[in-house]
C-alpha cells in the first residue's frame, strides 16, 4: 500500500506524511507536479526519526513533469526534485506524463529521450528503479520497443467506474508493475456511495474504502491511498485479513462509469 501525496502545501503535509509513516506506511510517492517535494521531504525526515528508521526502510517515488521532456531537462528535474526530498537517492523516477500523438509529431522520439535519462540515473545508482505513469498500451508498448531497459512500474489512473484495463493487462503481462492512483475516483465520482461498493462494505464488516482497496490487490495492482486524516490512514492499511469472492469482484469490475473526471493519456496536454 502506497500513500499519495497530493496534498496542501506546508504543515498538513508534512503532518500527514509524518502520520502516514508513524501509521506503517512506507511507500511515500510525490511529483515534481504537486509543488509540496520540500514538505514531502519534512514529513519523511520527521517520520524516519520519530519511529526510528532507516532510510531504507523507506520508498520514496518522484515523477519528471511534462515540461521538462527530452534528455536534458529530465536530468535536472531529477536534481531538483532530489534536492528538495534530501533523501539521498530516489527508490522509485517516474514519466509522470506520455508525450502523445495528439500534441507531439514526435511523442515516440521525445518519450524515448526522456527515458533514457531514467536510464542513465538507474545505472548510475542514483534511482533504484524507473517507470513510468498515465503510459497507455500502445505508448508503453513503443517504449519497451525502443529502449534498453524495460519500465518497472506503469502507474495508472485506476478505479471503479474508470479502470484502464487494456493498459494495465499490458502492463502486467509484460511484468510492468501497475500502480493505482486516485483508487478512490475524484472529487466527485461517488464511488465510496456507490450502493454496490456500500453493500460488499456491510457484507465484509468494512469500510467502502476497504472494499476498494482491496478490489485492486486482489487484481496485482497496488494502490496509492491519499488521507490526511490518520483513522482513515489506518483503515486504508487494514485490509489484508478479509477475500472479496470472485461474483463481488466481478461487480465491482462492471459498474459502469463513474461521474469524476477520467485523464486518457491519448489526449491529456502534455
């Protein structure tokens, strides 16, 4: 289980990544996008001192934005999201966007740019492992086409109501680890109201997050929770001692769409 960091800038940050990790997390991902890598980086020393950790014991994920595709600017992306986290070295650098056909001629030689400077920080040791996000089936199957090394992790908008099946079936058949991200829809999808999700929550004795959450597990995907409330963080952690059956699953999988707001990385401007 990942905690997700798209959260107000300055002390709630900090507080809330602190509470995550004192809660037992110890996936942190951030981006360069959310504009908080500082507090990121606060909320992680305060975490790893105050329950008596190692850095290692923590995985932290970044992600290079947009407007700094292409070889060069990635690397410093790179250097300044390091120098804002000051944690040494990152776990986890990831494309947080394709470069797609409906914005760049060139999105195939500009995505390839970009991640062979995830590759050169990787053999440098300076990344622990690279990927990328929002990379659909064709565009990552253009990027495993082209490059040395393949991505580790594809990092997908993924939920009820939205779940990009084709890409994360690519994903995984090509040992791409799939990452969930926004598990719960957006701001206004309704999913954790959503009757079906609410009656699966009373017949486990859980939450409706719960439920969620463990609809993705239980598909090899691993989500990335976001609260900045410690009794959700903790309830978002307990969910490993309950099986949705296969019927539940199979409902939750063909609840139609939901009313948030979808990003398709064929069309998102990037």
């Amino acid at each position: 289980m990942g905690f997700g960091t798209i959260l107000k800038n300055g002390t709630k940050t900090i507080s809330a990544v602190e509470n995550a990790i004192s809660s037992g997390y110890r996936l942190i991902d951030s981006a360069e996008a959310y504009g908080n890598e500082v507090d990121v980086g606060d909320g992680i020393q305060r975490g790893v001192i105050e329950n008596r950790l190692d850095r290692s014991d923590i995985f932290v994920t970044s992600k290079v934005w947009n407007d700094h595709h292409g070889y060069r600017k990635t690397i410093q992306a790179f250097e300044t999201s390091l120098a804002k986290l000051r944690v040494g070295y990152l776990d986890l650098y990831l494309i947080h966007w394709p470069a797609n056909k409906k914005w760049h001629k060139d999105w195939r030689e500009l995505n390839d740019s970009t991640w062979l400077a995830l590759e050169d920080l990787y053999r440098a040791g300076e990344v622990r492992a690279i990927g990328v996000s929002n990379f659909s089936k064709e565009q990552l199957a253009a990027l495993i086409e082209d490059n040395d090394i393949k991505p580790m992790v594809n990092q997908l908008e993924y939920h009820p109501g939205f779940a990009q099946k084709e890409a994360a079936k690519y994903s995984q058949d090509n040992d791409v680890l799939v990452e969930a991200w926004r598990p719960f829809g957006g701001p206004d999808s309704g999913i954790l109201n959503n009757p079906v999700i609410t009656q699966l929550a009373d017949k486990y004795g859980c939450s409706p997050s719960q439920v969620v959450l463990r609809w993705l597990l239980q598909q090899k995907i691993l989500p990335l929770a976001r609260s900045s409330n410690p009794e959700h963080m903790l309830d978002n952690l307990d969910i490993f001692d309950f099986e949705l059956d296969r019927d539940d699953m199979l409902q939750i999988s063909t609840l139609p769409s939901d009313d948030g707001t979808h990003f398709d990385p064929e069309t998102y401007h990037s």
